[in-house]
C-alpha cells in the first residue's frame, strides 16, 4: 500500500516574502504538494526552468516540478535578493545557488525571477523564470545586491 502525500491546506501568505519562503522550503523537501500550495490557482502561470521551455497553467507546471523532484535530491541557497512591490504585486530577483544533496560543491548560479500576486487568500506565485548565469566569480558586483531591477 503506497503512501498518501501529506495534505497542504491552503495557506495564507500575509508577505511576498512568506510566499517566497514556502516556496524554496518546498524545494529544499521536495515536496510537491507544498510547492504547488505556493501558485496562483490560475491556468495562466509560467514556469521556465533554466534551458527548458514555457510552462503555462497548474497541470504543466505540477508536471514539470514532479519530474524534478524524482530526480537526484538537490539544495537551493538563495542569495543577492533584489525586490519591488506596489499594492497588488511584488517581482523578486534571486540568484539561487544549487548542490546536489549529496555532494556540498556549488553549482553554476541560476539567475530567477518570481512574480507574485496579491489576492483575497494572500499572495501568491503567478511566474516563475529561472535561467543559468555566470560562475559567481564572473559575475560583476557579486557581493553587492543589485538596487535596480531592468
């Protein structure tokens, strides 16, 4: 008899930042059903994975993330966060730092953005864009956090 996946009511992010939090936690644990309680219930939200294509809508994106977390176990340090918000939206931009689970050397930084919407049950991821960037030795002003977003 298989085992249920845990249940994740759906939380009330009172921040784009607890919405962000929840969202690279349920990465860290591979857990799909946390991960998902993150997105905007909208069939028009966007995932792109460095290297792959546009994801639109729950079942594209529920997909894509399942096949990542049957995959080898990987860590995500989130580091040089730059964010704007108005009243209804908040675009953060992240460079995530990823290891595989088993071995702690750091791989090539992935430069993301995440988009969130702010909604009667909290906010909510709406977009999600991850592309690979330069070692972080190459990467210009790499310990500063950049104050602009373009």
């Amino acid at each position: 008899m298989s085992e249920s996946p845990r249940h994740h009511p759906r939380a009330h992010f009172p921040t784009p930042e607890d919405a962000e939090a929840a969202f690279y936690d349920a990465i860290e644990r591979a857990d799909l059903e946390a991960l998902m309680a993150v997105w905007c219930e909208d069939e028009e939200i966007v995932c792109i994975h460095p290297g792959g294509p546009r994801l639109i809508g729950l079942a594209a994106v529920r997909s894509a993330w399942q096949a990542i977390f049957d995959g080898p176990r990987f860590r995500l340090r989130v580091a040089q966060r730059a964010r704007w918000q108005s009243g209804l939206m908040a675009v953060h931009n992240v460079v995530e730092v990823p290891s595989l689970a088993d071995d702690p050397e750091t791989q090539d930084p992935v430069f993301a953005t995440n988009v969130y919407v702010r909604g009667a049950d909290g906010w909510r991821l709406v977009a999600h864009h991850a592309g690979l960037g330069p070692e972080a030795d190459e990467s210009p002003n790499a310990g500063d956090a950049p104050r602009v977003l373009h």
